[in-house]
C-alpha cells in the first residue's frame, strides 16, 4: 500500500484533506490545489487558474465532489488486513515525508507492526522517477518475506 489517504488512523487536524469539508461548493478547482498542496504535490498553478491540459473542469469538479469524499469515508478492515501477516507492505515516497498521506502510511505500518518501506519521489513518485519508483517497487514485491508459505 503506497501512502493511503486512511484518515481512520489520524486524530484531530491531521485528518484534514480528505476527510474535512473542503468548500468543494465554491471552487472545485482551488480544492483540488489544496490536497495537492496536502500530500506534497505541486499542480503548477495558482488555485483560480483553469484545470489545464489534460484535466478537464468537468473531471476536477467529479474528483473533488465525488471521489475526494469517498476516501474520507471509506474504513479500511485494519483486523482483516492484520490478519495477514507478512504479505502487506506499507509504503512511503521520501519527498512525502511530513505530508498527510506519508503520515497515514506511517500509522499503518505502526498499527500492522510493519516496517515503513521508501520510495523515490513524493506521492506521485511512480510519474516523477519512473525508473527509480518501480526497481525499488520490484525490490519489495520479490522480497522473501512476501513468498506465501507451503
């Protein structure tokens, strides 16, 4: 799991992004800005600017009325996911360090008494450092500890 957004394991304002109305109502896209801005991401642009090539309003306005509350609604089964075992990585991008989702990631691991793994970049690491992003990302998933037992 890379940096899930999981406000379920965060206390007071540190749940803020997601799971705290953001006045989507007013202006979609200056909400958008403002979970970039919350998990280390830079869009490139002032929060009034239009969305920009390749996203559309239409597309910004669905995410943020739609998908953002979803993730802060949403409850990860932490029991069902403790249950097993060794096969869960949880995973945090080095430049995310401080950031709302490093932090959900963070708390996971605490809660599955797991290590924390590292990966390049920020949250959007795997857009940013490709190459970097998937050999450490391939390190983890062929380590022993994730080989199912026979």
């Amino acid at each position: 799991m890379h940096e899930p957004p999981l406000g379920q394991l965060l206390a007071g304002d540190d749940r803020q992004p997601f799971d705290l109305n953001l006045d989507a109502e007013k202006d979609p896209a200056a909400a958008l800005n403002a979970i970039a801005a919350s998990v280390g991401v830079s869009r490139g642009r002032a929060a009034d600017a239009p969305a920009g090539p390749g996203s559309s309003p239409a597309d910004v306005e669905l995410f943020i009325r739609r998908d953002a509350p979803a993730i802060g609604d949403y409850r990860l089964d932490l029991d069902r996911l403790r249950a097993m075992g060794g096969r869960v990585i949880v995973a945090g991008s080095l430049e995310s360090r401080g950031f709302y989702p490093y932090r959900c990631a963070e708390q996971l691991a605490r809660h599955l008494d797991t290590p924390l793994a590292e990966l390049p970049g920020n949250h959007a690491g795997m857009i940013g450092h490709p190459d970097e992003f998937a050999a450490r990302l391939l390190e983890l998933l062929r380590s022993p500890a994730l080989r199912p037992a026979h």
